[in-house]
C-alpha cells in the first residue's frame, strides 16, 4: 500500500511538473500596441479583431496622443475605423 501511495505522488508531482514546464515554454503574447514606429517584418497583433500577422509596407499605423504616444497596427482598414470610433474600448491600458 505504501508503495502505491509514494508512485501516486511521485506521479503527481512528475505531473505538475510537466504542466508547469509546458506553461513556461509558451511563447510571450504578440504586443498590441508599441512606445516606437515598428519596422516592417515585425510581428504585431491588431487591437481590434486580435489577429496576429507581420508589418508590411502597407500596413495600417498610426501613434495616438490619447493613448500616451502608442503605436497601433491594423490588419484593416475597418478595425482602424472601429478603433478611431472608441480609442478607450481597445487601447492597451
């Protein structure tokens, strides 16, 4: 019995382990907003609709004075429009 109980709490602990291990390597969130211009490669995630994709030559950009200076990046020009209609509802605080 003694041996069933110390394999289930060596099985438990090897468990929690492996949870907190595959927690540490999960990679950072992608920013939703930047302190300075990005450059084009970057990757970034559009405040709006949450989608991650890469800075391109043609992204949509812009730095608002109302959110401190930030830097945002648009995968459209419809989140952009929703964003400049309610700054407060997806700026990152």
């Amino acid at each position: 019995m003694k041996k069933v109980i110390a394999v289930a709490v060596i099985l438990a602990v090897l468990g929690l382990t492996l949870a907190f291990a595959a927690e540490a390597t999960k990679p950072a969130p992608t920013p939703k907003a930047f302190d300075k211009d990005q450059a084009v490669g970057t990757k970034v995630t559009c405040p709006v609709d949450d989608k991650e994709f890469v800075i391109a030559k043609d992204t949509i950009k812009e730095q608002y004075p109302a959110t401190n200076g930030k830097w945002y990046y648009f995968d459209t020009k419809e989140c952009k429009a929703k964003f400049d209609a309610d700054p407060a509802k997806y700026a990152v605080k």
